[in-house]
C-alpha cells in the first residue's frame, strides 16, 4: 500500500501518470473542482494565504494572481515542488501536513486543494488551521465526496445488468482504504459527511459553505464522459470562518 504525501508523488509511475492526466484535462479538475473552489473562495486582495497540499502550485499562483499579499505553499512531495513555477508572492516548503506548524494568527486564508483525504488525522489539522487563522479569517477545501470513498476497496463503478451502479458501502465506518488509482493500492480515508463538517464545528470555525459541485453544460458539451459525475457526486467542497470573537 502506498500512503500520500512523499510516499506517492514521489513515486516516478504515479508522477508520470498524474502529470499526463493533469495536462490531458480530462479529469474532474478543470471542469468540477477549480470552478467549485473559485465560486468558494473570498477575495484575496492584500491576504496572507496558506495553500496545504500545494502539488506544483496552480492554486497558489493563481491566488497571488488575484492580489493574494503573499502565499506559503506547502507539499510534502520533492517531485512536485520541483515542477512548481515560481512566482514573486508565493513561497514554497516541502513539509508533511501532519507536522507542518505555522504561528497563531498567521493567516487570513488557508486552503486545500483534493488533498485531506489523504490525511490521516483530520481534526488535529483541522484544529491547528483554525489556530492559524486570523478572526474572520477563512478555511476552503475540497475533498473526495464520502459516497466515493465509502467502500473498501474504492472500486469505482460496477455493473449492474445492462448499466452501471456506484457501490456504497461501510459508509459508517471511517478510516483507510484503498484504491487503484494510476498505480495499484493509493491509501485514503474515508470519514461521514457529518466528520467533516462537525471537525470544522469542534475547531471553532463556522460553517460558510458546501458545495457537491457537478460539471455545467459547457463541460459536457466538450467533455461527454463527465455526464457520471451527475449521477454521484465526486466532490465535496466546504468553507468555515474563524469568528472574530471566540464564543
């Protein structure tokens, strides 16, 4: 089983299949999940931003694009950051998430781009990133929809007579699984809809969005195989605020 972080990324038939799909433009990236995050996001305009689970830095330099002040972006991954662009206001650090500290305060923006399934201890993250923040300050991220990493394996869809059915399964119960994706035995974990957005609740934060996106018309004009992803969903996407006074 191959874990996240360094452990996959690093690893040269993951890299190589994820680079080719990323620059292929037929995942769910590009036509789901960035416009979902962007409908999410607040202005950046003068913000200190903190990007976990950065890859080669997309998301972050389009932040700093946007006026971010200045963006930390952080991956635990050395292929990845190596492939990063550079940009004047984005600082890169290779750091896993599980230790990454940053001061109290720090941040009027963290975000996270389909990486925190892959992290194993979701309410201590959860609880630090809302040590980061600012008062008012804002927490986004994107995640694999539960529904798909209910079952144990992740073994997409199955067939079911003449069609096609998504299986789940074992949804109460939380924790690793497994999935062949690009490469044979990708460790993730599952947790409940309601995990996710309680994590946020027990840190302190306020709920300011979810979001179960699917593709628009013009993605499935361009893009036919897309039409799945409105059968299920594929993505869940949440945002919470730090209050800016402390019940």
């Amino acid at each position: 089983m191959i874990a996240a972080g360094r452990d996959l990324y690093d690893d040269p038939r993951f890299f190589e299949g994820y680079r080719r799909l990323r620059d292929s433009g037929a995942g769910i990236n590009d036509a789901i999940e960035i416009p979902a995050m962007s409908r999410m996001l607040p202005p950046v305009a003068g913000a200190t931003v903190v990007d976990l689970g950065c890859g080669t830095g997309a998301l972050a330099r389009r932040l700093a694009d946007a006026g971010a002040a200045q963006v930390l972006a952080v991956d635990s991954s050395r292929r990845m950051l190596a492939s990063a662009a550079p940009h004047p206001r984005v600082r890169y650090l290779r750091a896993g998430l599980e230790e990454l500290t940053l001061p109290a305060c720090h941040a009027d923006l963290v975000v996270s781009s389909l990486v925190l399934h892959y992290v194993a201890d979701y309410p201590g993250l959860v609880g630090r990133v809302a040590h980061w923040l600012r008062p008012g300050g804002r927490f986004v991220f994107s995640i694999e929809h539960p529904i798909c990493t209910a079952a144990d394996p992740m073994a997409g869809w199955l067939t079911a007579g003449e069609g096609t059915v998504w299986p789940v399964d074992d949804y109460a119960s939380e924790g690793p699984r497994t999935q062949n994706w690009i490469i044979e035995s990708v460790e993730k974990h599952h947790r409940r809809m309601s995990t996710l957005i309680g994590g946020l609740i027990d840190a302190g934060l306020e709920l300011t969005g979810i979001d179960e996106p699917v593709p628009g018309p013009a993605a499935l004009r361009s893009q036919p195989h897309l039409a799945e992803h409105l059968r299920r969903p594929s993505l869940l996407v949440l945002g919470a605020r730090r209050p800016r006074q402390r019940a």
